[in-house]
C-alpha cells in the first residue's frame, strides 16, 4: 500500500501533504478561531450553555474582577423546544454548597422538572464561585499590601475558603 501511495502523490497536482501534515503550529493558529459549540442534546432534553457580561460592571468595573465579570449559565429546554415560538415556564436555579459546576443541579433539578411538567431551567453560575472564582485573590491581597490573609467562612463560606487555600 505504501508503494501505491508513493506512485499517487507524484501525480497528484498539489503538493500538500506529501511529505507530512504540515506544520503544527498552523494547526493551533486554525483552532483558535474553531467556534465552541454550545449546544449538546441528551435524550429529551437540549443543554445550551453561554455566558453574558455581568449588570454590576457597567456601575462599578473597578470592583468586578475579569473572572467575575463573565456570568456563565446553562439553559435546559425539551429537544422539540422552538425558540421565539413555543411559551414555557423557566426556573432559575443558584449554586448551592459544593455546586460547581452546572451537573448537579441538571441531575436533581433541571431534567426531572422537563421530564414530568414543560418547565425549563436556567442553571446559573454565583459570582465568586465555581467559574467565576478569582485564582489570583490572595496573589490581589499581598499586592494591595493585605498579607497575612486568613481564610475562614461558615458553611459555604468554609468550603469557599478551603478551596481558595487550595488554589
């Protein structure tokens, strides 16, 4: 077979890919500009993730971290769902103690709720947590001459603080 490949390449007009795949680096330069795809379908139900910016920075953006800025969300409508056409009730669901990510909420919440009634989910992420925690913060508090930081909280707030210990 390689033999063969070797006659068709010398009469092919093109000479790409004839002596490999080109350079890697072009092809991260092409995954750059790839599209993400925000939408995925599973069984009944169709999960569209996004993200828009947040209220509170068109008031304060001294105040906003760039990682906080950014609200993230999943959406949760039935897969025969037409957008702008067919009414539905949505709920919109926050994070809770150790919700991270949107997986939980979908699990518990989201697909029994358009599994058993017509009602969506809006799955949000908190500022502050999960997507929107600031890795840098207390690299912010020694910068801003706080040192010495403590990192404490009840509940939540301990959990918080251990994974920004752990960071």
């Amino acid at each position: 077979m390689m033999n063969f490949d070797n006659l068709f390449r010398r009469f092919i007009l093109t000479q790409s890919f004839v002596r490999d795949w080109g350079n890697p680096f072009y092809l991260q330069e092409i995954f750059t500009y790839r599209r993400e795809k925000i939408a995925k379908q599973k069984g009944n139900q169709n999960y569209i993730n996004d993200r828009f910016r947040s209220p509170l920075v068109n008031y304060l953006p001294h105040l906003v971290p760039s990682q906080v800025a950014t609200a993230h969300f999943q959406l949760v409508l039935s897969l025969d769902h037409r957008f702008g056409i067919d009414s539905v009730p949505i709920e919109i669901s926050y994070d809770g103690t150790g919700d991270h990510g949107f997986s939980r909420r979908r699990l518990l919440t989201a697909v029994p709720l358009i599994n058993q009634y017509p009602i969506g989910s809006i799955i949000l992420g908190n500022p502050y947590y999960g997507l929107r925690k600031p890795s840098d913060l207390l690299h912010w508090c020694q910068k801003m001459k706080l040192t010495s930081a403590i990192l404490h909280g009840f509940s939540l707030g301990g959990h918080m603080a251990s994974l920004a210990f752990t960071k």
